[in-house]
C-alpha cells in the first residue's frame, strides 16, 4: 500500500489528519494514521476521495463530539445508511490524494484550541 505523510509535529494546529477509517454509526468514530492531538468541539471537513468509499460524507462539515483514544474520536454524524468506508488495497493507479478530516473551526463556546492570548487586556 503506498504511503501518505503528514507532518506528526506541525507548526500550524489543530492540524490535518488522514484518515485511517469511518464507522458506520449514529455517531461515527474516525480513525486516524497516528495521534490528531483534536479536541472536543473542533469542527472539521471531511475529505474522501471516490476511492475510499461513503461518498456521502465527502465535503461535510462536522463536530467533534467526544474523544474515543489519541487516534480516534466521535463525530456528529449519522453514517448508518452510508456505504462503508474502505480504504482498498492495493490503491487504484495514479493515486494521489487520500482521506483527510481538516480542521476549519471551534465551537466559539469551547475555544479549547485557543489557548494562549498574546494580547495584554487593557480593561477597556
């Protein structure tokens, strides 16, 4: 099977993650390739390409609803009626583009990503 890469410490976070799987689950619990260092509330886009099957899920948009390990975590989505999610192996010729959550966004209520304020508070 060949080989993806992502950048294990990147400078930019939360950071892209392949994915490894995608239950079929009231709430679906993605897998991915090693830790996401992710947190409850990241939102996300998931990116499937035709090959990896549930293209039904391609393109959305999801949150982070609860985290499963340090490669897994649940997400608000219902893929009970999706096909199944399946990476083939070996990959079909000329493949250039794999699985990927991206994180777009946090819930503004959480703001767990944001941890750290460069600027002082002035009390205004």
């Amino acid at each position: 099977m060949p080989q993806f890469y992502a950048n294990p410490k990147p400078i930019y976070q939360p950071a892209m993650r392949i994915i490894s799987s995608i239950t079929n689950a009231s709430s679906a619990v993605v897998t991915t390739n090693f830790a996401n260092q992710y947190a409850v509330g990241i939102i996300g886009r998931l990116d499937i390409p035709p090959y990896a099957g549930m293209p039904q899920a391609n393109q959305l948009v999801v949150t982070i609803i609860q985290i499963l390990g340090p490669t897994s975590f649940a997400i608000n989505l219902d893929t009970t009626t999706f096909q199944p999610f399946a990476i083939p192996d070996p990959l079909p010729a000329h493949t250039a583009i794999t699985a990927m959550f991206v994180p777009v966004g946090e819930v503004n209520k959480t703001l767990i990503a944001a941890t750290q304020n460069i600027l002082p508070y002035s009390g205004l």
